[in-house]
C-alpha cells in the first residue's frame, strides 16, 4: 500500500482505538515472512518485541530496495507496513534522503505509540536507512 493512501486512511479515523485497529490489518497484510530469515543478523535490536527484516538490493550505484520483515507483535507488524510504504521500492539514496518523522507525526504515531515502540520504530528505520547506505 502506498504511504498516501495510508495517511488519508489514518486522517478518516478519529478514534486511535481504530487506528489502532488499522495498524494491525496493515501488518496483517505483509507479505509471509521465510522463518529461514529469522537469525540474529536480520533482528532489529532496540524493539521490544522481536522484528526481522531483510533487503533485496536492485543493481546499479543508487539501487531500488525492496524490503520484507515481520515481528511477533500486531502491532508492531503495521508499523512495519507504514515503515515499508515509506521506504520500500525505493532508490537508496531516497531511503537515506527521506524525513520520516513528519510522517509519524502527521499520523499521530508520535503521540500515541508507546515509549518502547517508539524506540522500537526508529531502531526499525536506523537499519532501514544502514541497508540504504551500504547499497550505495
């Protein structure tokens, strides 16, 4: 899903129980998740709950990465999904380049995601942003 489509959906949405909601059928949505890739060194450290994510790098000296990932949190799963609208499919240097936090911001997650999933989601887009950098 495309991060736009995302943002209107969260604006339509006055009742966080329902953005709660939302979040969870947007991690639900993920792609499946090959339990092979679930070694340490695809774990996002800083998340209280367990998240894996994987880049496929395209060729060329500002490559198009796509990613996939899981967690073994509903929550944290459509957090995963808003990550990967944000920056999946997309050229490294863009990844790199990319203001997320007005993102976060203007649905609300800065306000209304706990502390630990705060740390958690930037700990995710630190290593989202490492894989970017190390493709270029």
């Amino acid at each position: 899903m495309d991060i736009g489509e995302i943002i209107e959906n969260f604006e339509f949405l006055d009742q966080w129980e329902d953005r709660y909601r939302y979040l969870i059928e947007l991690g639900g949505g993920l792609p499946a998740f090959d339990e092979a890739a679930m070694v340490p060194a695809n774990k996002v450290s800083g998340c209280v709950s367990q998240v894996w994510i994987v880049a496929a790098p395209g060729d060329g000296p500002d490559p198009v990465i796509e990613f996939s990932g899981t967690s073994d949190a509903h929550i944290v799963r459509g957090l995963i999904a808003v990550a990967f609208a944000i920056f999946s499919g997309q050229h490294a240097s863009a990844i790199v380049e990319r203001d997320e936090k007005e993102i976060f911001a203007r649905i609300g997650l800065d306000e209304h995601i706990t502390p630990q999933r705060a740390n958690g989601l930037n700990s995710l887009v630190a290593r989202i942003k490492d894989h970017a950098r190390a493709a270029l």
